[in-house]
C-alpha cells in the first residue's frame, strides 16, 4: 500500500465512480475496506463515494430525478455493516476505456520498464501494448520512452530473493576500484536511463546503492540473507545527502539556467541581464568540471578557487588526450 | 433528495450526472436539455441569463473528453446551423472497453510499475486513473518478486506545456538553443510527439516558420513557451512517435564513431553498456543520432575518452574545451 495517497481530485472521483460500478456488479456484495485496499483510496473515501453513486442517475424531463431511474443500494447492509451491495443500476455497466492520455501514459512507462519482462516474455508485452491502445477512446498520446537496457541477468536477482539467499559481484566504484561484494537485493531502482540496485551489503553492514552497469561476476550466493528490510524501508533518496556537501558558485548565463534545474541551484544574485551567479552542493568536486560541460563557456566557476583550479586543469589535459 | 441549497452539488456529482444522462439518452439531448435537467447544472438554471453555465458546460465536456468519454454531437441536416438544436450524447459503443480487452494479474503487477515511473508529471494522475479502470475489472496484482521503482526525469521546464500543447493541439513559441550554437532561435512549432530516447527528451514538431517536421531537445528549448493565442494546428492521427523512434535508429545505424577509453573510467562502464556498442579491448564503436548531441556527451568525460574517429567529431569535441578555458581565463580572478 503505498504510504502517501494523492489527494483527490473530481477528475479522481469521477473515474472511481465509473469503475465502481463494473466491479460492484462483477463482484456482489463487498466490504468498504476491500474496496479501498483493492482501489488503494481510503475508507472515507469509498463510503463517501458510494453514498453518492448511489444517490446518482437519470434526469427526467422536469429535471427531477425519479427512484426508479436512479442506482440503488442495499442501504441497511451499509450502514450496519458497511458492505456494499448494488441493488439498481442505470445508463452504464462497463469498464470505461481509456483516454488517450491515459493510454499512453501506460503504454510508455510499459516500454519503459521493459528491460524487467524476460526476453521469453516479450511477447506479452507487445499483446498488454496492443490491448492498451485498443481500449482507448481515441488515439494514443504521441507519448513515449524507448527502453532503459538491463545490463545484469535479472533473473539471478529475482532467484536470490526466491530461496532468500543474497548475491555476490564484483562492483567497479566510482574511484576505479573493484571490490567484490554481497548484498541481500531489496528493491531496482531505474533513474532516466540508469539502473540500479539497493540492498543491505554484508560488508558495511548498511544499506548501498549499487549501479548494474558497474557489475561483473553476478551469481546467487551460497550465503542466506542477513537483513529483514523491505521495500518500505528504504529512504526516498537513491544516495545519501551528507552533510559534507561542497557549495560551488557559478557565474551563469541564463540561456544555461535551464539545464541545470535538475541540480536545484540557488540563485545567488542577478550580475547582469544575461547573466546570474548560483550555488549548487556537490558531494564530490570531481562532478564540477561535468557539471561546466553541460554548457561549455557558458557556465564559469567563481569560488572556491580549488574548483575552479580543478576546471581549468581537467579541460587542459582533456584537451590534450584528443590532440592527434 | 432536498435540493436546497442548490448550487452546492459538487463537480464529481455534475459530472457523473452528466455521463449517466448522456449514455441513456437515444436521441441525445440539446444543451437546453442539459442545462435545465442535469443535477448541477439544474439547480442554478437561469432561464435568462446562462452564459456562465454554458461555459461551464463547454469545460465539462473537455474534461469528460480527457477522461476518455467521448461525447458525440448529432445535427439534423433540417436544422444545420442552428446551433441550439445540437444533440449531445455517449454512445456505448465508444464509452465500453469492448469485452475483449481483459487483464491478468501478471499484466497489472507490470502495470503498476509501469505508472509510477510518471511520477513528478501531471501524466501521474492519468496512469492512475487508467489503473483504476483496469482494477474494476475485479482482478489485484500478484506480489512482484523483487519491487522496482521507476523514475522518469520530467523536471525540464518546457514538459508540462508541451505535453499540454501535445494533447490539445496548440501551437507554441520557444527560444530554441541548437546543439553547437552559441545562440538561442525564436522557433514558432506544433508539437507531435515527445520521445525520450537514451535518455533524453526528444520534440517532433511541425515547425510552422519551416513549413515542415523538425526535432527539437526537450533540455534546450531554454524559454518557457507560450502558446499562439486563437490558434490551433490540426494534428493528422500518425504514430509521430514510433516514426521518431525509428528515425534516430536508423540514423545511429549510418553514422558511426570509434573512441578509445581509460580502462575501469566511468566513461568505460557508462558506454559500454550503451544498446549497439562493439567492444575490442578498451576500443568502442558505437552508433550516434547526432554529432553536436555525441560531442556534448564524449566532452563531458574529459580525458577519459580519446575520439579516433570522425574527424568531425574530434574537433566538436576540441571546441568544447576551449570554450571552458576560455570562459575560465576571460573572468578575472
């Protein structure tokens, strides 16, 4: 279940409404909490949606609305024991299709994901795609994520987490060290294009974040699991935000402030027209001069002078390795 | 039902009256019919002055629409023209998803993944309302083996309007900074498609200056765009996407560049495990859409990439640090 509920909205309200009805036929007589665990929406807010479903339906010509043409209830079994039973229905029965927003949302993030279907499954996923597009309303979004490659054998991951024993491999770090490691796999995290594992490694007995791409020698491990965390007990953030974060100042041109949103700068001061001074933390100086290259020339280091040092530098010996 | 009070009916209860009204009705009601019998519209009818309501109504119809129920409209050849005798109404044929279209639990264990990689869009709300329509169908997702939490990066500030612009055909004007350019353009465009591709947000848009379809990097559009006001650019139903897509295959299948890597670099490890790469030692050979968009990306990893080929790119890439230096010795310090 997840932890925060979106509040919601009549947009909300009004696509439960039309779902409910379906299931409440499909389903017969349903409790108000299976309701809301099976829609993930709370208890308050099923009952208040059902009083008002049921309360619902057709017009007649003088504007009001007659008993027989509205849905009904059985309204003792409700309010004693809160158990949803449709004793009337009107105009509608059926599952709603899809907008076209709607579908495409689906259809991209499937595409997305679809590094995690194995391959002797992709067929499934083209028939979910098709049958998504074939319930819409109308044509698809032009909407859509071509898939973020996976570049471990998933299925060793999904084994471990089967028979709970942990996995071993060798981890090349951000220093260009390789260490072999085991670790209990909890959850895959994909950011853009980038996959990622999080789970407890025995070494440092704490929770890591490990990149796939920097794996090699994936296996299942002999060794059973050590730690209990699940899913729910990861923190938000992918890595740690320390306190040790490194402040940088930029003088930026404001043509450039776009690309680096992704970085929450904090705009210092206005300087000219064009131009705008930022903060923005790093955890590690080594990501300025990356940080420069999103905008070449138009992103200058003012402070400290170690990092600026570190930008000239870094170009000067870039430049010359691509020097014929 | 007291219907005192009357204009207190919620626009959830307005608009689910509205559906049951519409889809019941076989020869579809006029929008006099509409206003004057449909909760929420009834009980503030006015029989002189209605223009509030009328518009109300107009945004009624465009949110169902965006909902996915579609409203038709009937005319009488006898009465064409004559706007007041206009019928609305939902045909079940348009508003069921047909008895065809069924789910597994597998398929909708895949299906939440799938919604939350929206998670920052306003297309969020949108996977979540498809989702609950998937769920009235009475089926719950099994429990996936190992929880995968997908995220996919929206925070460019043009997403949100040209999404918007995407779904309801609008025109739009940016500043537009291309790859190798010092200086943004004003471009003047209707959207057809957004596709992230490797990573990156990609526009097609029918460029109206140009008079023809052009891609746009979602990162460098560096203005907020503003809508063309009264203007709309009718969009022919295509797959834009798809054919954008195959576009930058094919395109990375002509043009190919050969680099050298520091062996254990992040360069090593982030382009390896790129889609077409072939690899001989610390030799890479891989496939590219665009040459200032490769440039930008090879610069970004410093000395641990030495490019042996094209030239073209060599000297792209050459440019790009002799910019940092320059920008580094010009202020001062």
């Amino acid at each position: 279940m997840s932890v925060s509920r979106p509040r919601l909205e009549a947009a909300d309200r009004v696509t439960l409404l039309m779902s409910f009805v379906p299931y409440l036929l499909d389903q017969g007589p349903v409790s108000v909490d299976q309701i809301a665990e099976h829609f993930d929406i709370s208890t308050t807010e099923v009952s208040g949606l059902v009083q008002l479903l049921a309360l619902s339906g057709l017009p007649g010509g003088d504007g009001l609305y007659q008993h027989q043409d509205l849905f009904d209830i059985n309204w003792d079994l409700f309010e004693e024991e809160q158990i949803v039973e449709l004793w009337n229905h009107v105009a509608v029965d059926a599952t709603p299709k899809f907008s076209s927003r709607e579908a495409a949302a689906l259809v991209a993030g499937l595409q997305y994901i679809s590094g995690i279907i194995p391959d002797s499954d992709k067929s499934v996923l083209q028939a979910l795609l098709a049958k998504i597009a074939e319930g819409a309303s109308a044509h698809p979004e032009n909407i859509l994520i071509s898939a973020a490659p996976v570049p471990v054998d998933l299925e060793i991951i999904r084994d471990a987490v089967r028979t709970d024993k942990s996995i071993t491999f060798s981890y090349l770090n951000s220093r260009s060290e390789r260490l072999d490691r085991a670790v209990d796999p909890i959850r895959l995290d994909l950011v853009g294009q980038t996959w990622y594992l999080r789970g407890w490694c025995h070494a440092r007995s704490a929770l890591r974040t490990f990149r796939l791409d920097r794996m090699n020698n994936l296996a299942l491990s002999g060794e059973p699991r050590v730690s209990t965390l699940t899913d729910a007990d990861l923190p938000a953030e992918l890595f740690d935000v320390s306190a040790t974060d490194i402040e940088v100042i930029f003088l930026v041109n404001k043509k450039a402030l776009p690309f680096l949103s992704p970085y929450k700068p904090r705009v210092v001061a206005s300087v000219s027209d064009d131009e705008v001074t930022v903060a923005v933390g790093f955890a590690d100086m080594g990501a300025v001069p990356r940080f420069v290259m999103q905008l070449p020339g138009a992103i200058t280091v003012q402070s400290p002078p170690e990092a600026r040092e570190l930008v000239i530098s870094w170009a000067k010996r870039s430049q010359r390795t691509d020097t014929p | 039902m007291s219907r005192a009070g009357a204009s207190q009916v919620k626009k959830e209860d307005r608009l689910f009256s509205l559906i049951l009204a519409l889809v019941s009705s076989r020869e579809g009601l006029t929008k006099s019919d509409i206003l004057q019998t449909v909760r929420g519209y009834s009980d503030v009818y006015d029989f002189n002055v209605n223009s509030a309501l009328d518009k109300m109504f107009e945004r009624d119809k465009s949110e169902l629409r965006s909902m996915g129920v579609v409203i038709d409209t009937l005319e009488l050849a006898e009465e064409e023209g004559e706007t007041h005798n206009i019928r609305y109404s939902i045909s079940r044929n348009n508003y069921d998803l047909p008895d065809t279209i069924r789910f597994t639990p597998e398929e909708l264990t895949l299906l939440n993944v799938a919604a939350t990689a929206w998670q920052e869009a306003s297309l969020s709300a949108d996977s979540r309302h498809a989702l609950t329509k998937i769920k009235s169908l009475g089926i719950s997702a099994n429990d996936p083996l190992i929880g995968v939490a997908p995220h996919i990066r929206t925070d460019d500030v043009a997403f949100e309007v040209i999404e918007d612009a995407l779904q309801n055909e609008l025109i739009l004007r940016f500043s537009y900074l291309k790859p190798g350019q010092s200086q943004p353009q004003t471009r003047t465009a209707a959207p057809l498609a957004m596709l992230n591709w490797r990573g990156q947000w990609y526009v097609l848009a029918h460029d109206l200056d140009a008079d023809a379809q052009r891609t746009f990097l979602l990162r460098r559009i560096v203005s907020a765009p503003q809508r063309i006001p009264q203007r709309t650019f009718p969009r022919i139903p295509a797959s834009y996407a798809q054919q954008l897509e195959q576009e930058l295959v094919e395109r990375s299948l002509a043009n190919k560049a050969t680099i050298t890597v520091i062996s254990g670099s992040d360069a090593e490890v982030r382009l390896s495990s790129l889609l077409d790469v072939s690899i001989s030692g610390t030799k890479l050979t891989f496939g590219y859409s665009d040459l200032e968009l490769l440039a930008e990306e090879l610069a970004s990893y410093g000395d641990e990439v030495n490019i042996a080929s094209p030239e073209e790119l060599k000297v792209a890439v050459q440019r790009r640090f002799q910019a940092v230096l320059l920008a580094h010795s010009e202020s001062g310090l």
